[in-house]
C-alpha cells in the first residue's frame, strides 16, 4: 500500500522539530544565564576600573593657571617636564640655522598643556608624520610625529623661538589650539599633547640659557633662557 507511515514519519518529524526548538531554547537560556552571572560577578570590577580610568584622566587633562613671571626678554618653558638635554644643533625649517636646543621629556604625571614661551606672532605651524618611538629616548625627536611652532618674539624684536611638540608612543595626538598668524602673550595656552611625549625648544645662539639637566620646569612659568 502506498503512502503507509508518511504520516506518522510526518508525526515524528514535527516531534524532532520541535525538540530541538526547546533544546535551542534551553541552551539559550543557560548561555544567557551564564552571561548574566558572569555579568553580576565582574560588574564591580568594571565600575572599580571605570573610576580608576576617570580618576586618572581627569588627573591627566589637569589645566593650571601659570604664574607668568613679569620680566624683560624672558623666554618661558612652553611645558611641564624635565630637562634632559641643553645643546646646540641645527635646525633649518624655523631657526634657519645653528641655534640652541633644549629638550624635555613629559611623563603621564605631568601637565600636558603646553603655553607660549614668549609674547609674538606664530609664524610657523608646519605638522610632520613621523613615527612613535617612546619619547623618554632624545632621539624620538627626529623621527617621531610632531608639530613645530615657531614664534617671531615682540620682545625682543626679531628675534625667534621655537617650540617643537612630539608624540611619543602613547601620545599619539598633537591638538594645537594656535594658528598661523596669530598673536600671543607670554604664558598663553597653545596646544596639548595626550600622555607621554616631548618639547623641544629652539633659541638663538646669543641667548643666555637659565636652566640644566634634570631640572623640572613649569610650562609658562620656568624662564628657560634671556636675551640680555
């Protein structure tokens, strides 16, 4: 005879079917409620971690107001950070030459807010990709990701400084908050570099420098060197 048992193979099949719907069901159920209970138990080390992370980053994007120091022909530290090295170099995108460098390295404790070094005119703003060698390392200055400002001074007229800022290998954004041509006091917020980085600063031959290795220097504060 034909078609004997196709309906209950019919019958059986929806039985499958529907067996293994209630066993997706339960499966489902149990993942769901293993990813809630995993969920309750690490929820308070997230809400621990959570804070800590805020805590930190407040702390990191601190901004103090300087104390800018009165006085003639002063050039300031443009950053929070230690002096690593004071030499001479050349540098020939702003300086046009043979100048005086100081460097200075800014750790994650740091003030990350930079401040002009001098009252003047930003005549140069020249951004340049590079690399994110850590920035604890001197050389990180000649291959890693930077911005270089440079400033024709109002006093002493004429004269020049520059301020090249470097990413380091967390600090992977340069936000300058200045334009090109734009005038400056002494001690006004310019740029921020997130997390660890560098600053470089480029003074001509004749000024006379007023700091040395290992001294911590305060952005818009420290004098770094005079034009006597």
């Amino acid at each position: 005879m034909k078609n004997v048992g196709r309906a209950r193979k019919a019958g059986f099949k929806l039985i499958l079917i529907s067996l293994i719907g209630v066993l997706i069901v339960l499966v489902l159920g149990l993942f769901t409620t293993f990813i809630g209970t995993l969920a309750v138990a690490v929820t308070p080390v997230l809400v621990v971690l959570w804070a800590v992370f805020s805590l930190f980053t407040i702390y990191f994007f601190r901004d103090p107001t300087s104390r800018v120091p009165v006085g003639a022909r002063l050039v300031l530290s443009p950053a929070h950070a230690k002096v690593d090295v004071v030499d001479s170099c050349t540098e020939t995108e702003f300086m046009g030459g043979p100048c005086q460098r100081i460097s200075m390295f800014l750790s994650v404790l740091d003030v990350h807010v930079q401040n002009a070094p001098a009252g003047g005119k930003v005549s140069l703003m020249k951004y340049t990709a590079g690399q994110f060698l850590s920035a604890i390392r001197t050389e990180s200055a000649l291959h890693n990701e930077n911005v270089l400002l440079g400033f024709e001074l109002n006093d002493p007229p004429g004269k020049k400084v520059g301020v090249r800022l470097i990413a380091g290998v967390l600090a992977r954004r340069i936000v300058p908050w200045v334009v090109e041509g734009q005038e400056l006091v002494r001690g006004e917020r310019i740029s921020l570099i997130q997390f660890g980085s560098r600053a470089e600063v480029y003074l001509p031959e004749e000024a006379k420098i007023r700091v040395k290795v290992g001294d911590k220097v305060v952005g818009g504060e420290t004098v770094l060197a005079v034009f006597e």
